[in-house]
C-alpha cells in the first residue's frame, strides 16, 4: 500500500512537473512571438520618410518657395550675427545665410528681386546648395493615417513634460510597471465592482496600443503587464517614451486617423512639433487620455478645461513655475484657420511605402525624390481647377463624395526620371485610391505624339513623312475584321489638306489615321512599346487615336524622352536612397538602364511640334492662362468626353493631368477644357518658382523656309512662307507651283555648282 501511495505521489510529481515546464514553455514561446512582433513594429515606426532638400541655385524664387518656411519647419534658429553653427540662419533683404546640418560648411545666397542670383558656400562661389530634407512620414503607417514620426530628441521639454504629467509622471522613476498607481487603479476597481482604471504606466500604454486589444479585462491587463516587464528589458526608457510619442491616437479626422504628436500638431495647430508653446502641448497632451472628447475642434471648451488640468498638474510637479503657468494658462486657444488639410502628400507617401515594401527594402531613413514647393503648387492647382469646372459646368457635380469629378497629377524630372510632385485624388480623406499609379483609362489623343514619332524617323532609308508633308484631313472608312470603321475629327470639322505639324497641332484624327495607315500600324506598335506601353497593343487602327489604357504614370514615362533628348530612363523613381541601420545605403532603381529610344535631333523635332500645339493647336490657350509658350504638350480626350488629359513640359519639368469620374462617366469635356487649365496652373507657379532655359537645338536639325501651300521649300514668289523645323538632310524639294524666272536661274545656278563639284 505505501509502495502504491509513493508511486501515485510519484507520478503527481512529474506530472505537476510536465505541466510546469509546459507552461513555461508556453509562457516563453508566447513572451517570444510578441517581443518579435514589438520589435518588427518598432523597426518599421522607426524608419522616416524624408522629402528631398530644398535645392537652391541661381534663378530660385525664395519667396514662392517659402524659404523662410522651410527653415522654420526645420527647425533653423535665427541670429543676428552670422551663423556659427549647424542649424542656425541669418537673413537680410539681399544676403541669406544658412549653416545647414550637412557639415559642408555655410551657404550663402544673394538675392536680387526675390530670386537667388549667387551661391555660395563659406565664400565660394558653387552652381547649388542643398538643405536637409524635410520629414514626410513613416513606413510603419498604414493607409488612411496621418502619421509624422519625430525623435524625442525633436520634442521640446515643455510637451515631453506634459505628457509625462498627464500620464505617467514617475516614468523615469518606476520600471515597467508603477505599484503604487497599480493599487490605487485595483481599489478602484474593487469599490467599483468593474474595471474603471487601468493604472497603466506608458510603456504598459505603449504595448496595448502595439500588441493588445482595447478590452478592459483582468486577463489582458495581466498579458499587459508582463510585456511592458519584457519590453523594458530590451529597450531604453528614451527608447520607449520616444515610441510612445509616435504611437499615441490623437482623434480622427474624417476617415483618417491622426496618429503621434508629430501629426497633431500639424493637424490641430498647423505646427512643428519643436515650435509647440508649454499651452499647445498641455493642449496634445490633454488629448491622450480621450483624443475626441478634448478635441479642440470638436469641443474646444472641454479642450480648454483638460488642457489647463494638464498645466496646473505640471505646475503641481514643478515643471513649470508660477509665471510660465500663469502665461501658459493665459493662451488663447487656437486651431487652424483654415480646413486642416491633413499629412503632406498622402498619396507618394503610400506609393513610397508600397515601393519598398514590394522590394522588401528596410532601413532607418529614405530620402525621396519629392519637391515640397512643386507638391504644394499642384495641390493647389488640382483644388481649384476643379472648382473651377464644377463652377462653370454644374451638371458635373455630385452630392456623393465618392462620386465626384476625380483629377491625378503627376510631375517628372525628364533628366533623372524622378517624382517631383504627385496628386492621386481629389481628397485623400474621402479615397485612397491613386489614380496616377494605379487607374488605367484610355490614353486618347494625348498618344498621338508617338504614331507621329513612327512617322517623322528614318528606318532603313528616309523618313516616310517631314513636319512639312502634306496630308489629307477627310473622312474615311477602313475595313477592320470585315466590318467598316470610321474615325471622326472633334466635332465632326475636317480640314482638307494639311501639313503634318498642323495634323498634330489640331489633333485631327482622320488625318492622324492615315499616317498611321501609310506607316504601317506593326511600326506604330514597335515605337511605342520603345518608350514603355507595356500594355496590349493591338495593331488595329483604333491604336493610332489612344483606344488601349494607360495610368497617368505610364504616359509621363513615355513622354520624358521628348524633354531629355530621346533617352528614356529605366525607371520614373519616388526614392533616392535607403540609409540601413548598419551604415550601408540602397539606391533603387539604379542598377535600371537608360535607353536611347531616339536621337537627341528626333526629340527636338517632336519638341518643335509640340510646341505648336502650344502656340497655335489645341492648347493655345496656355497664354492666356499665364504661361510663356516656352513649353511643349499635347491635350488628349476620348469618347464622350470621358477622359480629359494634358501632358507637357518644360526642358526641366514634365507634368501629366488627366480629369474624370471614377466609374468611367463621360463628362463631355475635352483635354484643354479640363485638364490643361490644371495644368497651366501648376506649371506656371513651377516655372515662377523654378526658371527653365530654352530648349537646346542639337546637331542633327535644320531649320527652313516652307510655301505653306505645298509643303515645299519657299521660293521668292510663295505667297505664304512659314518656318519649319527637320531632321538634317530631310528638307523637302523647292516648290514648283509659285517659281518665277528669279528662281529658276538661282536653280540653274545651283545646279551648275553641283555638277563641278562632283
């Protein structure tokens, strides 16, 4: 019996054992999995998104850029003396003086008229300087938050201390987990039969927000309490409240969640985290505890009840003594004057983050490739031209948000293939949808430049067409799998005979057609896969007026040739660079060739007609509109008016604008009633901002007179003589039709000079 009794007390033991060390394990597993999962939230929340840096070189408007601005949200300090130290400026009405954080030494600028008329760093003279660029967003946010990471190093003492008044001011003091406001929370809790306090510390906080769900349960406030325990043995107390900061939901707005102090700020305050008054950050801090019900937005009177709580509490601590406590108390409350436009553009920072999430490319810092000023201006542009056309068409208005007329604006450096500005939307609040990268809509006229392309180049012998070819603009059918098709012009107007240029300039498409039947449509096809259609081209002759879809993205890529010299770039690129963790960079899309899709004497052809279509075509109202006809484009519609388009360029900047609904409505407008306004309103503040030269006339082009009649080249007698632009060598024959005896004998003469010479 007792050798029975040992045995079952035995066996209890290992199994008592058993069980321990399974539970253990399990505890061990568990506290593993969500450790990992902390430290991949925190690799990502920590990872910042960066504009690129302002460039300043001769020609820069300071004043349409907001210098003074961009050195204020960055944080320079300005001194009356010069600038000693990084981060410090100095400006009078003609010299700026920046000491910028790069260590290159000083910058200095002078200034003549508002622009930038030398450049110089710590005395000599350079072509361009550059500032840091300012914070964009994180990776670790998600679509549809608005979220801005700042380090704690960035928060000023005044918010660091609010927030540690408002929620946990032993933090420095206690470890994980703070006994005294655990009891206090746990009596509560026992007189209240319920849960009604949680007692949490912030990194308790921090891993509910992370890691837990929002339940007030025994059970997950035991789960909390031993990850805040393991969270604190693996990172520093600067660490942790640095996170928080960014962590911390500050109310909503619309759909769009504003998360981390750095995005309030902004929001509530139209502020930099660093430029927060001891009021304004009591004010944020106020919020944590219920972002909504102390909103300053929503209830401002509660706002204003929880924020001097806050500040009285701080004063309690000894943060803030009796006169900064007055002064702060004292603080009107403010919230922006205008609508809160939320996170700066919303759209490149979600197609950033798919670009590296795609290529599983991580790292601490991403600098990417966008213009602040440029953002800014088409962001502008897009809000008012579409009021613009609803104003002047009301039957395009819709009560639905997501229903209403829809805009994607897209601009390119052509010499980088770098996003210099990007608008995927109307309202990133209402859709997240990016209709530059992702929504394909038929390309229309706006893909003729390319059939026109296939045109005016030699392949295996001369060109089958010159800008000064004659062609005939009138109805025709073509038979396509046995059924008649027959293309019609914009309002049904035909021209007789024109010239290729005027074919291009007007977008007639009867005349378009037949180029493309005399080219052969297989070509047609070959040259546009050659500048990156990598859709299903077809080689049936609807191809030649744009009947294949296209995003807005892809048509900028395929245009960057005509502004940089026939060379397309291997990939339109959002990021620079990835700085890693260990001190190594990626550069993406680097490693893509370039290709030479043209001759630099083809696109300058192709720029000249374009042109055209600027000065005397279907975007002659660029003029009016406020832009110098030193530009290039071309308007694009498609039936019905259901996509309006315009692409054009300067030699520095190329810009695409399509407008149109969701669901694919017609709207009844074309390319230069609805998109090129846009479009005009955009490049005009980009070419005040930036200045562009000319476009440069490569070897290679020839230029001449032409009887505007006959395409031919102009004698004497021509009654109408324009200037053309070829291709060296493609010039046409002299005109026949209006030679009088003085040209004749300039003929003989000629001859006569050939025939000696060979």
């Amino acid at each position: 019996m007792k050798l029975f009794n040992r045995g079952k007390s035995s066996a209890l033991t290992v199994g008592l054992a058993g069980l321990l060390l399974l539970s253990v394990t399990m505890v061990a597993v568990y506290s593993s999995i969500e450790l990992a999962r902390f430290a991949r939230v925190e690799g990502r929340r920590t990872v910042i998104v960066y504009a690129a840096g302002q460039t300043l070189h001769p020609g820069v408007h300071v004043r349409l850029i907001d210098l003074a601005g961009t050195l204020a949200r960055l944080g320079y300090i300005e001194t009356r003396n010069l600038p000693a130290a990084p981060g410090q400026s100095r400006r009078t009405t003609a010299i700026w003086n920046i000491f910028p954080r790069d260590g290159e030494g000083r910058i200095g600028l002078e200034i003549r008229d508002e622009r930038i008329a030398r450049v110089t760093r710590d005395g000599k003279d350079v072509e361009s300087a550059f500032l840091e660029g300012e914070v964009l967003t994180g990776v670790g946010d998600t679509t549809g938050e608005d979220y801005r990471p700042i380090q704690l190093a960035e928060a000023p003492t005044a918010l660091v201390n609010a927030v540690l008044a408002a929620e946990d001011h032993r933090f420095f003091e206690h470890g994980a987990l703070d006994v005294w406001s655990v009891a206090r929370a746990a009596w509560s809790n026992l007189r209240g039969g319920r849960v009604t306090q949680g007692g949490s510390t912030i990194t308790q906080q921090l891993v509910k927000n992370r890691l837990l769900t929002p339940q007030r349960t025994i059970l997950r406030k035991l789960r909390e309490a031993w990850l805040a325990v393991l969270v604190e043995s693996g990172y520093s107390k600067a660490q942790i409240l640095e996170a928080y900061l960014n962590e911390i939901y500050l109310g909503q707005r619309g759909p769009l969640a504003i998360r981390g102090v750095g995005a309030a700020a902004r929001a509530y305050l139209s502020k930099e985290v660093h430029q927060l008054t001891a009021g304004e950050a009591a004010l944020l801090a106020g919020m944590v505890r219920a972002p909504n019900t102390y909103s300053p937005v929503l209830n401002p009177v509660r706002a204003r009840e929880r924020r001097d709580a806050v500040l009285k509490r701080m004063h309690q601590l000894g943060m803030l003594d009796s006169a900064a406590y007055e002064r702060a108390r004292r603080e009107p409350l403010r919230t922006p004057a205008r609508p809160w436009l939320g996170q700066v553009a919303p759209y490149f920072a979600d197609y950033v983050r798919q670009e590296l999430e795609g290529r599983s490319i991580y790292g601490t810092r991403v600098g990417t490739t966008l213009d602040l000023p440029l953002q800014r201006f088409a962001e502008n542009a897009v809000a008012r031209g579409l009021d613009q056309l609803e104003s002047s068409f009301p039957r395009l208005r819709r009560h639905d948000p997501r229903a209403r007329l829809q805009v994607a604006l897209v601009a390119v450096d052509p010499a980088t293939g770098e996003i210099r500005a990007l608008v995927g939307g109307r309202d990133y609040q209402v859709s997240q949808f990016n209709r530059v990268t992702l929504a394909r809509r038929q390309a229309g006229s706006a893909f003729k430049p390319f059939v026109y392309v296939a045109a005016l180049r030699p392949r295996d012998g001369p060109p089958p067409f010159t800008a000064a070819s004659m062609v005939d603009d009138a109805p025709l059918t073509i038979m396509v799998d046995g059924k008649p098709w027959s293309p019609r012009n914009y309002e049904e107007r035909y021209q007789g005979r024109v010239s290729v240029r005027r074919a291009l300039e007007q977008s007639l498409n009867s005349a378009t057609v037949r180029i493309s039947q005399a080219v052969s449509l297989p070509v047609i096809v070959e040259t546009a896969r050659a500048f990156g259609f990598h859709t299903n081209l077809a080689p049936v002759p609807a191809v030649a007026l744009g009947a294949f879809e296209v995003t807005p993205l892809d048509l900028a890529w395929a245009y960057v040739p005509f502004a940089r010299g026939g060379v397309r770039p291997g990939a339109i690129r959002a990021v620079r660079a990835v700085n890693r963790a260990d001190g190594t960079r990626v550069l993406p899309d680097q490693d893509k060739p370039t290709a030479n899709v043209m001759s630099p004497a083809e696109a300058y052809l192709m720029t000249s007609l374009l042109q055209g279509v600027i000065r005397t075509g279907t975007a002659a109202s660029v003029s009016a509109l406020g832009v110098s006809d030193e530009v290039a484009g071309k308007t694009g519609t498609t039936n019905e008016g259901r996509d309006a388009w315009f692409v054009g360029y300067s030699s520095r900047l190329l810009a695409v604008v399509w407008v149109g609904f969701d669901d694919g409505q017609a709207h009844g407008l074309s390319g230069a009633r609805a998109a090129l306004p846009i479009w005009a309103d955009f490049m005009k503040q980009a070419l005040g901002a930036y200045p562009a030269p000319l476009f440069a006339v490569p070897d290679g082009v020839s230029f001449a007179d032409i009887d505007a009649t006959s395409g031919k080249l102009a004698g004497s007698s021509c009654p109408l003589v324009i200037r053309e632009t070829f291709l060296a060598g493609t010039e046409p024959e002299w005109c026949d039709e209006h030679r009088g005896l003085s040209d004749r004998i300039l003929e003989w003469s000629r001859r006569l000079r050939d025939w000696f010479l060979h």
